[in-house]
C-alpha cells in the first residue's frame, strides 16, 4: 500500500464531499459477503450515501461509474465493538498511566485522530468505543460526524460505570490527594444503586450512546483482582434500568461478575475471561452476547515478551492469556452469541481486523467469524437497520477483501477497499 497516496485520497475524501458520489457506483468482484453468506458474482450498487441494490439482478443506473476488483470479495463495513480510540496503545504501562496527566486535552485529541484514521482504513466503518476520559470519546465521535477528520462511525460511552477503587476507577493505584479530589458518579465511579443511577444520568447527559459498567476487576489496573466482583447486583441492576433505551455493556473477567450483570441484562460481557459453564449458558439462554476481545491478549503476548508490565499486571495477563482459549472453545460449543471487539488500544490501533483469524484459530467457522463482525455486531449495537448487511437502503459501508476470507480467514487483515456512506477512503488498485 501506498500510504501518501491513501492519505492525500482521505484528505480529499473530505474536502469534496462529492468524491466518489458524483454519480452511481457499481462495485464488482468475484464472490459477495453480504453479512449471512457468500454468493458469487459480488455486486454492489451505490447512489449517494445508500446501496441501491445488491447481486445481479440489481439496477445499474445508466452513468454510473463501475469498479471491478475481481478475484476478491465486497463485504459489509467491518464493525469493532470494544475499542478505546482516545487511549494511546500501550507500549509500556507505566507510561500509559501518565499519558493522561502528562498531554494536555488538545494534544491528545490530535494523537487521537490518528488512531481514527488507522482504524478506518483498516475497514473498521464503525465502532462501539467502550470508555474514554475528557469527553475525548465524545469530541471524536462528532468530529467525524461532521466530516471534520476521517474516522469510524463511533457510538461512545464516555465514562466507565464502576466501584470507587475500581478498575474503572481512574484514581486506582494513585496516592490520595493527587487529583485533588475524590472521584465520584460524575466520573463513572460509584457506590451504591443511587450512585449507579446518577452516573448512568450523567453519562447520558454528556453524550453518551451506550453504557459500559465495570463487574470485575481488570488485568491492567494495578490494585485489583482481574476476576473479583467489584459491583453488587443491585448496582447493576440499577444501572441496566437506569439505560433504558440505550445498549449496555460490562467489562467482566471472572464468572461471579459476569452472572451479575448477565442477570442484570447487560446486552455484552466484554472479555469474559474466565467464566464458568453455567455463566455461559445463562448467556445463551437470554442471548447475551459475547466479546472476547482477543486481540488484547495479542497485545499482551507482544508487551510480555518486551517486559513492559508492573510485576502485578504481567501475573494478571499471563493468567488471562492461559484462560481465554478455553473460556472461548466452550462457547462456542454451547452456542453462545459471539460479536467481535478487539480492545483496540491495548495493542496498536489499525490491527483490529486480526481478531478474526484469532476467533477462527479458537474453532469459530470462518463464515462466522465473518458475521460476528458485521451483521452480529451491527444488533449488538442496535444499527441492524442501517449497517452489517449489503442490502438495498442501507448505508453504504463497503469494504473489499483480496480473495476468499473463507478459505483464508487473514484475507481480511489486507483490505483494498473502504467506503463509508458512499465515500470512498481507500482504494488500492493500481491506476
């Protein structure tokens, strides 16, 4: 890939809006991926910001301008349902806990457009952002709304919902005092149902799509058991209720947690970690989906191996590592719902799209693999009617793949191809 000719094509992506719009696009290639299944030839009609039609029998208007990639396959913009875009991705812990206190707000929303950028042309068209600082998340949602910097369709959750001394609380690891005051349910930290119900408030108040609780304690935050409980069952019952029509989500590593928030009707267990059988069927059972983001654990191998976690996180890592594989091969044994989030942030942004071979290498059929990250992910997110399928009247999120991700499930990972509502961001074909 030619990377000063994709950037000067983002750039005029946005700058004349009418790139790639002008007139009808038809795009043609070997085999299609509509989100359920594989059909041969691909072809996709676009007008506008809109797929016109889809398969041969669509119409082609007359004019239109046709891009034939050939021995390859159209897909569904690729959806990333667990990402941190306004976290740098971490090359040593230590330095990512400064990182907030260190830049300035500005200067991190800049660095943070870069990671929109990568993400993007990686063909990840949308992404669920599951905790930010700031309102960072917020600031880079509406900036690509308004065609300001190239980036992901964002849903964002601005503040982690979880228990004072936390994972998801900030100050955790930090001396008293140092930030001058004690954090509370205007930061997503919490005691008690009243105190869930007020930052679950807050959250919406300040922009907030989605509701990210925090059930158990993580892997990367220094005081904590990765697998304890850290909410009640009456906090998350209350923040559940309290979303209302909003899609919810919690960060849950051990079984115990995430019973809790299964019970409490989180829509996602995020991580999952180390879940017993019976937390796994009650997540069948009501159809809770799961998000076993496995590309941190990736990251984790990556930074273990350079010696970059505090004694404490690397024990809780190499843990989490051991576990996941066979946390995953149960599930999808039981037929338990499985999306695809990738914890980007973790690992560099802009690798998102190796998940799927990750899910495929754990025994997920590629096709899949495949559905997890559109068609599955797009209900999960509640945008069924507008993404995760190739379908006349939806949005045109197109991504081209280089010959078949079913019988090559990495085919994913060297997209040629992205458009997002009919724009055009890459396109590698030689010209």
């Amino acid at each position: 890939m030619n990377l000063s000719r994709v950037t000067l094509l983002s750039v005029c992506c946005l700058l004349n809006p009418c790139f790639g719009q002008n007139k009808p696009i038809v795009l043609k290639a070997a085999r299609m991926f509509d989100g359920h299944r594989i059909s041969t030839p691909g072809v996709v009609v676009v007008s506008g910001a809109t797929i016109l039609g889809v398969g041969t029998e669509a119409p082609m208007p007359a004019g239109a301008q046709v891009m034939d990639f050939g021995d390859a396959t159209l897909s569904p913009g690729l959806i990333d349902a667990h990402t941190h875009l306004s976290y740098p991705s971490v090359t040593d812990v230590r330095q990512f806990m400064l990182d907030g206190l260190q830049k300035t707000i500005a200067e991190r929303a800049l660095i943070d457009t870069v990671n929109l950028k990568k993400t993007l042309l990686a063909g990840i068209t949308t992404a669920r952002d599951v905790g930010s600082t700031d309102f960072l998340d917020v600031g880079l949602r509406n900036a690509v709304q308004a065609g300001i910097v190239p980036g992901p369709r964002m849903l964002v959750a601005v503040h982690a919902i979880g228990a004072t001394g936390g994972h998801c609380d900030f100050q955790d690891g930090f001396r008293m005092g140092v930030f001058g005051r004690e954090s509370g349910p205007e930061d997503g930290v919490i005691n008690g149902p009243d105190e869930a119900r007020k930052a679950v408030r807050m959250n919406a108040k300040y922009g907030a799509d989605v509701i990210k609780t925090c059930a158990t304690g993580g892997v990367l935050s220094l005081t904590d058991a990765v697998d304890t409980p850290q909410l009640t069952q009456e906090e998350l019952n209350a923040s559940g209720d309290e979303a209302l029509r909003k899609k919810t989500a919690a960060h849950a590593h051990g079984a115990e947690g995430a019973k809790r928030a299964i019970r409490a009707g989180i829509d996602s267990i995020e991580h999952g970690t180390f879940m017993d059988d019976e937390a796994l069927e009650m997540m069948k059972a009501r159809g809770t989906v799961f998000i076993p983001t496995l590309m941190a654990t990736q990251g984790g191998r990556e930074l273990l191996a350079k010696g970059a976690y505090p004694p404490a996180v690397e024990a809780k890592m190499r843990a989490a590592i051991e576990a996941i594989g066979q946390t995953m091969k149960r599930a999808i044994a039981k037929g338990v719902k499985i999306g695809m989030g990738t914890d980007a942030g973790v690992y560099p942004h802009g690798r998102n799209p190796e998940e799927f071979h990750m899910l495929v290498d754990l025994g997920m059929p590629p096709i899949d693999a495949l559905r997890a990250g559109t068609s599955v992910d797009a209900e999960l997110l509640g945008l069924q009617n507008k993404i995760g399928t190739l379908e006349a009247g939806k949005l045109a999120d197109v991504v081209v793949i280089p010959g078949d991700p079913i019988q090559n499930i990495r085919q994913v990972e060297k997209v040629m191809f992205v458009m997002k509502d009919g724009v055009i961001y890459r396109d590698d074909r030689s010209r």
